[in-house]
C-alpha cells in the first residue's frame, strides 16, 4: 500500500493532480466529504456520532475524521490512496500518523504544489461560470467566444462571491497559516516534495509522475 497526501493552494490544481491519479495510475482519491457522507447514510456508529456535531453546527473532532479514515483502509489494505485535502492542520496530521502507525502504515509521499500567488488570484478571480448550463470559462486562460457570454447558451456569465479578489486573498492567508506548519512536519521527516504548479495539468502531472 501506496499512501500519498497533496498540499497546496486553492487554485493550484490539486484535485485535478488527485483524479488523474486515480484515473491513471488506480489510485483511489479519498476525499473526506464522500466518507463522511458514506458514513452518515448507512447509520454507522461514526456515523451516527457525527450526525451528533453537525445537528448541532459543531466541526466534527479530528480524531472521529480520522477513525472513519481508519475504517476505509482497513477495508481495502491493498490498494494505493491518496488524500486531497486532508489532513489540513499539523493535528489531524500528528492524529493520522499515530492512526497509520498502528496499522503498520504511514504517509509515504507528501507533494505540495507550488504557485505565486498572483497567478492564483489570476486563476480563481478570472473564473466566469454560465448560470443555466454551469459551463466554466477564465477571462485571462479561457475566454469565451462573446465577451461575458456562454458559447452554449448566450447566457450572461457570473462571477461566484468565492472567486472574488479579496476573498481569494483571505483565504490564501488562511491556507498558509495552517499549511505552511503541515508542510515543515512532513518535511522534517524528509516525506515532502515541491512540485511547481505553473504550466498544463499533464505538464504538472508529468512532473508528479517522476517523484511518485
């Protein structure tokens, strides 16, 4: 078994990098949403217990998050994973290492996916999508043919509150207030690789493909 773990900002591709992993190479993408949702519909004991905090609007504790990991592993103990998006603190992952510790498992490769941040605040504030037929377009990458409007359907395209500039910004100061700290922690145990996140998806691919 195969574990790896992606870092990086919004906008850096990530989760694009996951799904061709899982495309690609068999890997199986975890995400911690779809568990989590797995776990409430079938009325588990995780999953009941989580359906506790969120009735109630609590953050589900890390060490319940890391339990219904534990489980999915545990049912396939084969396979390679890899985990987009989580951990996201330095505790979900001193919590996850003890969790794979005990199963005789660890994180065998962190990859953080490095871009400037003005070329994410491109990225994510270019971002235009189409209300009616949800088409995505970027006014800098990926423009439509009519200016603000959707090649489908000639609708007026929209920018989403999430992808305006200052929201952006505060949410890359939040990301490296949790992250940089991650990203020492499996750099101290010599596990962290920088992949550069500029150029195509099968460019940065590529580059992930030679460090797996």
């Amino acid at each position: 078994m195969m574990i790896v773990v992606l870092l990086g900002p919004p906008g850096s591709g990530k989760g694009t990098q996951g799904v061709l992993l899982k495309q690609r190479l068999g890997f199986e993408h975890i995400s911690t949403g779809d568990i989590l949702r797995s776990e409430v519909s079938k009325g588990s004991f995780l999953g009941l217990k989580a359906k506790e905090y969120m009735s109630k609007g609590l953050l589900l504790p890390d060490e319940l998050i890391v339990d219904m990991i534990k489980n999915v592993l545990a049912e396939s103990p084969t396979k390679n994973y890899v985990f987009d998006g989580f951990p996201r603190t330095l505790n979900q992952a001193e919590i996850f290492d003890n969790m794979l510790q005990d199963m005789n498992l660890e994180v065998n490769k962190v990859f953080y996916f490095d871009l400037d941040d003005d070329v994410i605040i491109k990225r994510l504030s270019g971002r235009r999508v189409c209300p009616t037929c949800g088409a995505t377009y970027n006014i800098y990458y990926q423009k439509p043919k009519n200016d603000n409007l959707c090649d489908n359907d000639n609708t007026p395209l929209i920018q989403r509150e999430d992808d305006k500039e200052e929201v952006i910004k505060n949410r890359l100061v939040v990301y490296k207030e949790q992250t940089l700290p991650l990203a020492e922690h499996y750099k101290s145990k010599n596990k962290l690789y920088t992949i550069p996140a500029d150029g195509s998806q099968e460019e940065v691919f590529e580059r992930l493909k030679r460090l797996l």
